[in-house]
C-alpha cells in the first residue's frame, strides 16, 4: 500500500508512482503529460493510488459532490412519467431519472409504485453535464439488487452529512463510531450511504430514539475529526443520553 | 544579515472554515495582518445567461470590506482577483459554469502607538495590503473546493522605504512611511501572475522588490528560483527566513488531509 501523500495542484508525479496497466483508471484531479507519461495534479489532495484496483486519483474530502457513475446514492422520488420516476439528488445536480422496470423482478405489472418524497438507493448509470442523470436500482449483469442492497428505502430518517464523512463511510473509514453503536442500541441498526451526502438510518427494535442516536453520532463525526478514543467516548456518552430518555 | 525585526512571523492559514460552502479558507497575514475569510462555491449555474463562457469557467469574485460596504477599491481588488485566478484555475474543465468566490475582511491591522490609531484598509489607504490576503485566501478557498487549477499562486506585499530599505510584508506603521509599495504574485512554478504598485520608485527598485517578493512567496518550494536572491538581498532590512506564502498553503493542506490520512491507518489496523 502506498504511503499517503500529498499534493498540491501544479506538482507532477513520474510514472512510476501510477499504475501502467492498459486497463487503468485514472480519476478526478490528475491529468497525463503526453511528452513524458508523468501526470500533472490539478487539485489538492491526498494521492490516492490503489495498485490492486489499478486506479489512481486525488482524493479532496469536502468538495462539491458531482455524480459519476458508479456512485450510490440515495435519491428522493419527485414525480413519475410513462417510463421513468424523477428523482431529486441534490440541490445543485440536474434531475435524475429511474427507469421503472430498473428494479429486482420489476415487469410491466408489478413495478413499485412509489409516492412523493420517496426514498430510492440507487446506483448512477450515467451522468453528463447538461443532461439528465440516469440511475439504476439493479446490478446490470445479474438483475438482482445485490450486493448493494438497492431499491426503495421505507422507514427511518436520512441525515445530511458531507460528502467527505460519506464517502468514509462507504470506505468503512474512521467509522468506528458506528459499530460500537451498532453493537450497543438494541437489535442494531440499518443504514444505506449515499455517495451525494446522504445517510439513511432504520433502527425497528430501538425505534425513533435509535435513529436519532445515530444521527446525532453522525453530526458530531462530520462536524469535528474524531480519533479512535474520542469516537468511543462519543458513542458511551450517546447511549449514556438514551438510557436517561 | 539581520532578522532580528520582527518580521519573520510567518502567515497564517487555515482550510475549511466555513461549513455550508463547498470550499473555504481564512487567511491572516503575518503579524496578525489582515484577516480575510473566502467562501468558495464551485461548480455552481451561472446566474445570467449572457455571462456563461461557451468554452470556460465564469470567475465572480465579490470582496466585502471589514466595515461598509464594498465600493471603487473593492470592486478593483476583485477585478485583479479574478483575473490572477483567469490565469491559475484551468476553466475549460468545467465549461459554462461558474466559480464563485466571496471574500469577507475580518479584521485589518490596526496600530494605536500613533495619535489617533493607524488602521490599514480605511478608504483613504492602500489597497494592496488587501489585495494580497484577499489573493491568498481565495488561493486557498479554491484548494479547498477542489477547483482545478494549473499551480497554485501566493502573493506578497513589499514595502520600500525612504531609506532605499526593502521591507516584505510591512506593518501598518511601516507602511505609512514607505515611498512606494508592490505586490507580487507567483505560482508554484516561479512565473509572475500578478503585479501592483503604488508610489514612487525606480526600476532598480521594483526590480529588487520582485526578488523580495519571491523569496517571501515560494520559500523553500523553488529554491533555484529565488537562489539570487541572497546576493542582492544585502540590502534588504528583513528577509522571510520564516515560511514562504506557499509553504503557508501546503502546510494549511497537510492540516486538512493528514488528519483523514491518520484515519486511513487507524482504519487499516
């Protein structure tokens, strides 16, 4: 595993240091050099390079969230047309649209109807600028929602988080916080992150207390940088919180 | 050489201040100079239709004073923002959007040892000790959010006073007695991107006040760049042995992101 480091935009970074494989990808903040095949870094950031994935890209924790495909995230239901249901990401990407058989075992006749202000977790298929995002709630090569756990969210709440503390999540970084409360709030707790900053939580045994313990865990992780101490003391002092009512 | 003035406190920067924006940074000058905040919201719609730029990225600078509201010196200070960061964000990746950047003076220097207190940044002052915290901190900003850029840039002000002297980064007092003031801004890679002056001076001077400049920006970033710098720099009263304006950015970075880095271990154990 590469050590971390850190790059300021304009630095150049020799080949050796990026996969060479014909398959590589190379993602947002690096851009090629033809002359010398060294990449130029174009954003500040902590070099991120997985040589297994054979993926390099510079990583920033705070900007904007734009969707690529292949982001997960959780979408809001808006309105429904003939084929499509149009969902809402954030306030500053355009519409996204779900085709509505793209869901596991969905036909013409059994597709899931959803209502306003609906909850779908949902993968992105395809986004470019000026157009509408497309999403998918299947895997395309198996038909199934696996093993993203995709499709409409019923129940719990979803909480806003940066972009940063989500994507930790979906990395299972420093995210220690949540196992130990997962461990501890009665019957555990179900959750879904969404790539565009967005946290969606369902505790059935421990109910709205549950959900809103982990809410306010997550609102104090995003809010300040806690270690791995602080993160257990955090999570005693929520429960402390709970049990008290 | 002398750098027993205190001169030598270095910048100060600090990212992600502000938390509904997508970027943000304060910068303080050094010797608790002017403070400023930026916000930085990129990629965002261009509000007018008629200002999108078919094949690049619309840059809105908007600069509000520590007290009043913003006026002619404000809107220049914007004007030469905007196109300093023209040069340094790479816009053809984000085409017919915008870059928006919104920079609140926090506090200005202030010195009350004169007879009714010395306050940089009043309308009958210099502009150009705001023009360079306003240039750093939206540097900074831009870091922060994740725009684009070529190189990043960092701006310093010298003074040259009645004695010939050059002074980087000069206090509110001493800039009161300087015949004429510069700043200059450079990028990561050595180039000028930006320069302003006031006053009087000879071509000698400004020559001078450049390599001054330079030395106080890149620090030990490019040291064959300002590598002739110790031999002119004799007469100058204080050299910036302390941190360059981009090591002040760099160090601002690695306070942001080593923190995540840390994570990354702690999570790997």
């Amino acid at each position: 595993m590469a050590t971390p480091q850190i790059v300021l935009p304009g630095e150049y970074i020799p080949a050796g240091q990026i996969p060479t494989s014909q398959k590589r990808r190379i993602g947002h903040g690096l851009r090629p050099d033809p002359d010398t095949g060294s990449f130029m870094a174009t954003i500040g950031g902590l070099l991120d390079v997985d040589w297994r994935k054979k993926s390099a890209q510079i990583s920033t924790p705070n900007a904007r969230y734009i969707p690529k495909p292949g982001d997960l995230v959780i979408a809001q239901f808006r309105a429904s047309s003939t084929d499509y249901f149009h969902l809402f990401i954030n306030a500053h990407s355009p519409q996204a649209i779900l085709p509505q058989l793209a869901f596991e075992g969905a036909t013409k006749k059994t597709r899931p109807q959803l209502k306003a202000n609906d909850l779908v977790y949902a993968k992105v298929v395809s986004a470019q600028k000026n157009m509408d995002i497309e999403l998918s709630c299947v895997n395309p090569s198996t038909g199934k929602a696996e093993p993203d756990g995709l499709g409409p969210l019923t129940g719990g709440m979803v909480f806003d988080v940066s972009p940063g503390l989500a994507n930790r999540l979906l990395k299972k970084q420093n995210v220690l916080a949540m196992d130990d409360l997962g461990a501890r709030l009665q019957g555990g707790f179900e959750i879904a992150v969404g790539r565009n900053g967005k946290v969606w939580v369902d505790c059935p045994e421990a109910g709205v207390k549950g959900i809103c313990a982990v809410g306010w865990c997550l609102r104090q992780m995003d809010e300040t940088d806690l270690g791995e101490k602080e993160q257990k003391k955090l999570v005693n002092k929520i429960m402390a919180e709970i049990e008290r009512g | 050489m002398s750098n027993t003035m205190a001169m030598t406190e270095s910048p100060k920067a600090i990212l992600h201040t502000l938390v509904n924006a997508d970027g943000s940074a304060t910068y303080t000058a050094a010797n608790n100079g002017c403070q400023i905040i930026a916000g930085v919201n990129y990629p965002v719609e261009v509000p007018y239709r008629s200002d999108e730029i078919p094949e690049s990225t619309f840059i809105q600078v908007n600069l509000r004073p520590h007290n009043g509201v913003g006026m002619v010196k404000e809107r220049h200070v914007e004007e030469l923002i905007m196109r300093t960061l023209q040069t340094v964000v790479l816009g053809d990746e984000t085409p017919r959007t915008m870059l928006q950047i919104t920079l609140q003076v926090v506090s200005v220097e202030s010195d009350e040892s004169l007879p009714g207190g010395v306050k940089g940044g009043g309308q009958g002052e210099t502009y150009l000790d705001v023009l360079t915290s306003a240039l750093n901190a939206s540097i900074l900003g831009c870091l922060d959010a994740g725009v684009q850029m070529k190189a990043v840039a960092g701006a310093a002000l010298v003074g040259i006073s009645q004695d010939g002297r050059l002074i980087a980064g000069p206090s509110v007092v001493q800039r009161k007695k300087c015949t004429s003031l510069h700043v200059f801004a450079f990028t990561s890679d050595g180039k000028t991107v930006l320069m302003e002056s006031e006053g009087k001076c000879s071509v000698g001077d400004w020559k001078q006040a450049q390599q001054v400049a330079r030395s106080a920006v890149l620090g030990t970033v490019n040291k064959q760049h300002n590598g002739d710098v110790a031999m002119n720099g004799t007469n100058t009263s204080s050299e910036y042995s302390g941190l360059g304006v981009l090591d002040v950015i760099r160090k601002a970075l690695e306070a942001r992101v080593i923190k995540d880095g840390g994570q990354r271990h702690e999570s790997q154990d």
